[in-house]
C-alpha cells in the first residue's frame, strides 16, 4: 500500500505552521543543490581571468552562497535556524556553453534538513554572479537550480536522476 504524502507545513485546519521537530533526534544530514548561471562569451572571460571591475567574482559569490545559507531561517518563513556545520561552494566554468555550474553542499547534525539551505546557497552564489557582472551583461541567465542530493532523517537518501516528474501525473 503506498503512504499518504501529506503537507507538513499546514496545520488540520489548513494553516501555515512550522513544523515540530522537537522530539525528532539528531542525526547527520546532507543536501547538494545544483544550478547555472549563462552568459556572453566576454563576460565567461572576464569572470574567468578575473577582469571584472568590482573583483574576484567566484571568491565574492563563493562567500555569499556561504552567507545566504547561513541565513536560510531569515528569509523562508517555515524554515528552522538551523547550526549548520559546513557549507561547501564549488564553481565550474563551462567554457563552450558560456556557463559556470555552481554546486552548494551544506551539511549538520541536526533535526531537520538542510535543502533549503543548499538551494539558497546556490541562488545566492549565482545572483552575487549577476551582480558583480550586470554592468557588462544584462541578459545573464540563472537556471536549473535543484536538490542532486539528500542524505538522512528519516526519508533517508534521495538522488536526482536527471528526469523531471510531471506535476500534474499520480
């Protein structure tokens, strides 16, 4: 028999609550999110050989992703503030598509997960990007930003197989 997937974050009576994870023990938990940042060749170059005005833009962005999971509870409502113990930033530049693939993983030992952390970090990282370049490209484009990877609680461990699953199908 499959188990009924309920909304966590809603009370009976349909109302929006954090959840309680008091009585939850602590255990080692890990999540990875992915996503891109695109744009013009001229712009991947100067990132690339550090030519950008306002500085080293993989350093900042790598600090800012650290900073924006560090500030995860501040900005999504029903998130916990959490102790994280490590957060990990890592770039990867695509020269032939113009594109530098960003890669948070954030990890604690804790009562919750740390996904949202993750995703925060990798929209952070890649919106300090936009910033740090906007004034020689506009039209950069951030993209595909998703969990790969989620380790511990009591869902246990879940892995992105690249599909994408109809939302509107069982």
């Amino acid at each position: 028999m499959r188990e009924k997937k309920v909304f966590t974050h809603f009370n009976e009576g349909g109302e929006a609550r954090m959840v309680d994870v008091s009585q939850k023990g602590a255990t080692m938990r890990e999540a990875i999110a992915h996503g891109s940042i695109s744009m013009n060749r001229e712009t991947f170059r100067m990132i690339v050989d550090k030519r950008i005005a306002k500085g080293d833009v993989l350093g900042v962005a790598r600090v800012a992703g650290i900073m924006g999971a560090k500030r995860t509870a501040d900005l999504i409502p029903m998130c916990h503030p959490l102790n994280i113990t490590n957060v990990e930033i890592n770039f990867f530049p695509s020269q032939g598509e113009n594109k530098i693939e960003i890669e948070a993983r954030v990890k604690i030992k804790g009562q919750t997960g740390v996904e949202m952390e993750a995703f925060l970090a990798v929209a952070t990282a890649a919106l300090t990007i936009y910033d740090m370049c906007k004034a020689v490209d506009r039209g950069m484009i951030i993209s595909d930003i998703h969990l790969v990877e989620k380790k511990g609680g009591k869902s246990g461990t879940f892995r992105w197989k690249g599909e994408r699953k109809d939302a509107h199908k069982g």
